[in-house]
C-alpha cells in the first residue's frame, strides 16, 4: 500500500498509533490510530505491506460498534484534507483491469464515508 509519511498520518487523524512491534519500520508494522469526534469512536488500523485497513465504528457514549470494515487490498491511501476540524482520507480499493473502488472517508467533524467504483 502507497501511504503517506507516519507524521502525516498521525496529524489527519490526530492521533499518535499504537504500535504492534515498536522494532519494525512502520511500513512493515500494524498500526492502530483511535480517535473521535463528536458522535463516534474510530479505531483505524494499518498494515502497509499487507495492503490491510481496518475501521471500526463505536458509539461515543455506549461503545457499541455500529460499523466495522474490513479491506484487505488496498493499493493506496491519500489524505484530501487536514484541518483541525475537517479531516478526509482517500482509499483505493481492489484489483480490476476495468474498474476501482475509492472509498472516501471524512473523519472530521463526524464520519462519512462514500464508496464509488469507478471505471479505469
């Protein structure tokens, strides 16, 4: 997976990873990033060389998982926007000669996710 620096990771979500295995590089490690915003608790977790990120949803106040997703090839993740209070990601999702899935995530104020396949 093509992502960007750790720094600019840690600033779009606003938040510092939690490491799997402080000893690898982080391209090489999962890395989990929990944040929230006004209504929910993220849990983003990156494993770059396996092409894997995760999402899980929670409610703020009964910590309920309400959405939870799981992709396991993505080629690449962008961030669009890093504000203090808007925050937006970029994934690019499967593996087709006629087609793409990006999936567009604002984190911040509240979470929003728009899922398009597009034609290559």
């Amino acid at each position: 997976m093509r992502l960007p620096e750790e720094l600019d990771l840690i600033s779009v979500f606003g938040s510092i990873a939690k490491r799997k295995d402080e000893t690898e590089p982080f391209y090489y490690d999962t890395s989990t990033f929990v944040l929230e915003n006004d209504k929910e608790l993220l849990e983003i977790t990156l494993s770059p060389f396996y092409n894997e990120f995760t999402l899980i949803v929670k409610d703020r106040e009964t910590k309920e998982t309400v959405s939870y997703f799981e992709l396991l090839s993505v080629r690449k993740l962008e961030i669009i926007e890093d504000k203090k209070h808007h925050a937006k990601i970029r994934l690019f999702h499967g593996e087709s000669d006629r087609y793409e899935n990006i999936i567009e995530l604002t984190i911040q104020p509240s979470l929003k996710i728009v899922f398009r396949e597009q034609h290559r």
